[in-house]
C-alpha cells in the first residue's frame, strides 16, 4: 500500500519504520527540512521496537505536502490533536474522494479536519479515522533512530462519517492489526488514555517537574496520584455510558493491573516495560503535549460531553479549573468541548445522528458557519 506519513515527531518516525518494515511504500513529510537531519539524503530510520523491528527503507522524505499526498491510498497522521487545524488546511488543497485520512490519536480531530478542509474549498476524503490511543508507545534517540518499547494490543478506531466504517475498518486494519471498532468518532474519542492519566501526573508532580528531568510514569505515578486517575476514569466511563456506547470501555486498571492486561489498551507489561525503558525521564514544561493537548482539548471534551450526558464530573472539572490558574486563561466549554465545536445546541441523538452521517447530514452547513 503507499501510505504518507504527515508529521515527523515520535510517533511519525514509528509509524513510517514500522509500515516500511511491513513492506508498504511510505512517504514521511514534515515542515521542515532540519526535522530528517539524515534522512534528508537516505531516507532510513532504524526502528528498535516491540515486534518488528530493523533498518526501515523510505521512498523517500520531504517537506512537499502535495509529494506526500499524490498517489496515496492512506495518509496518517501521528500528531498531537494542537496540530489538526493547521495540517487540514496544508492537506485541503492536495486530497482526493478516495483516501482515507488516519489521526492517531484524534481526540474527536476527524470532525474537526473535516470541517477545516471543507472550509479551506478542499476536496474531503473518502473518510477520515481516528484512533483513541497511540499506536506505538515511543520516543525518538536520535537523528535516525526511534524506539517503540510498548505497541498498543487494542486500538481503538472510529470513523467519521461513520456509516464509511467498514471500507475503512478493513483497510486500516491491514495496517495496524491491533484495530478494534468503535461505533462513531466521539465514542472512540471518549477511549483516550491521555486526558486520564497525563493530568493527574503533570499536576501532583508539578514540583518535582519545575525542578527538571522527571519520569512522571516511574517516579510520579504515587497512590495519591493514581486515586486521581481512577477518579477521572470512572467519570470518562460513566460518561461513555451516558452516551450509550458499549463496552470495551478500556478502564485504565487494565494498564495497572496484570490480570485486567489483556482488556486494556497496551496489553501485558506494558506500564514495566515503558518505565524500563528510561525514555520518558524528560524535561517537561506546561508547553507539553500533555498539557497543552490532554489538559486543554481532551478534559475540555471529556466534561462537556459528560454535561450533555447529564453526568457528573468532580474530577474532571477541578482539573480544569486548576489548570485554569496555572495557565492563565479558560479552558472549560473551550478546546474541544462540544459547544466550542459548534455543536452544544445539538441532542446527544442528533449528535450521534450526525457522526454517523457526517457531511451527508442536513447538520453540516450549520456546524460550517
């Protein structure tokens, strides 16, 4: 298959190696040329990974979107959720009927890339997915090489329009076998592991952060941190059955708890293996994605969607109200909330309605506005 991988961070480099060791033809762009280092004259990443791993050969790698884009049955997009306005906008005027668009994760970015192209003049593609989880636990060690400790075991994946789900399941599941079906995009949305658990870390160690280097996973990961967890958890899957999505609802003990492994996302030994690893000893500012995604955009979702359901989040919402003084501005009802995504107005039935149908649904031309 000839895939193009937008977005040379982390996760671009692990899904670039990891497709061109499965044997597809993969293109990598990123904005700038300084981001390949050596990649720029041989188009080689070494992967050292969970599974497949080895010297991964790309067709090439550029900063030409419409090179990234021309003849590609599957773009993919392993960028943080901050980014989707801005990579929409670059793909709008490149993109055919027929591809399918891959965010990984989403955090409901299908719908969002979706209207920005649409409203950029751009061709939509034949359907734009999302995971609710990473597909490769991973961080970059050098100007060539990545390392993906931990691969997701359950990937969880919606489609917008969802009515495009099968087509879409089934190809994308060739490249990624770990693909687990959800019923639209906001109920895959609502399985991200993020906005549980990189908050509660990133706030109950904010001293040991502001001193420097800290591995929030090996160090931070107290019981008082981890009550927290389970407090936002249980406020994600009750929102999840508000909305009448069904189980799995991938509850985070699955990552804590090696009999509950096999349920979750990253499968057994996951949380061992990811600390062992070292990779994420890091200096981490409020600049982090774990901020400025998880925090802002993730937990601004999670709340409203829970309020459209009529539940209750205690967790959640103080969150975001200490986030709130500790960056400075609003966050609740902003970011990713369904009313600042232009769909507050709308019944939790005429939401669901509208993800299945997406812009084949009379509710298009009002969330373009």
């Amino acid at each position: 298959m000839k895939i193009g991988v937008i977005g040379g961070g982390n996760g671009g480099f692990a899904t670039a190696a990891d497709l061109a060791l499965a044997g597809h033809q993969v293109t990598l762009w990123t904005r700038t040329a300084a981001t390949f280092g050596p990649l720029h004259d041989d188009p080689t990443i070494m992967l050292v990974a969970e599974g497949r791993q080895g010297s991964a050969k790309l067709e090439r790698a550029t900063t030409d979107m419409a090179e990234a884009v021309r003849g590609a049955e599957v773009l993919i997009v392993p960028l943080p959720a901050t980014t989707h306005e801005d990579v929409a906008k670059r793909l709008a005027p490149h993109l055919t009927d027929r591809q399918i668009v891959l965010l990984t994760p989403g955090t409901l970015g299908s719908y969002v890339m979706a209207r920005e192209i649409a409203r950029a003049g751009g061709v939509l593609p034949h359907a734009i997915a999302e995971t609710g989880t990473l597909p490769y636990l991973t961080r970059r060690t050098g100007p060539n090489v990545v390392k993906a400790p931990v691969r997701a075991a359950n990937l969880p994946l919606g489609v917008f329009p969802a009515s495009r789900s099968d087509l879409v399941i089934a190809r994308l599941a060739g490249l990624f076998p770990a693909v687990r079906p959800c019923a639209d995009a906001l109920d895959v949305a609502l399985t991200n592991a993020g906005p549980v658990l990189h908050p509660p870390l990133v706030l109950l160690n904010a001293g040991a952060i502001d001193g420097g280097r800290f591995d929030i996973h090996a160090a931070g990961t107290t019981p008082s941190a981890k009550r927290l967890i389970d407090a936002v958890d249980a406020e994600r899957v009750a929102t999840r059955r508000g909305w009448d999505y069904p189980a799995p609802h991938y509850e985070l003990d699955t990552y804590y708890d090696e009999k509950r492994a096999a349920e979750g996302l990253y499968g057994a030994g996951a949380k061992t293996k990811l600390v062992e690893s070292g990779l994420w000893s890091e200096v981490l500012t409020f600049a982090h994605r774990y901020v400025t995604e998880d925090v802002v955009l993730g937990l601004s979702l999670f709340e409203s969607a829970a309020r459209a359901a009529t539940v209750a989040t205690p967790a959640v919402s103080g969150l975001l109200l200490i986030f709130e003084a500790l960056l400075g501005r609003e966050l609740s009802g902003r970011g990713r909330a369904l009313e600042s995504l232009g769909l507050g107005d709308f019944s939790r039935r005429e939401i669901r309605a509208f993800f299945r149908e997406g812009w084949a649904s009379p509710m298009w031309t009002k969330v373009l506005r």
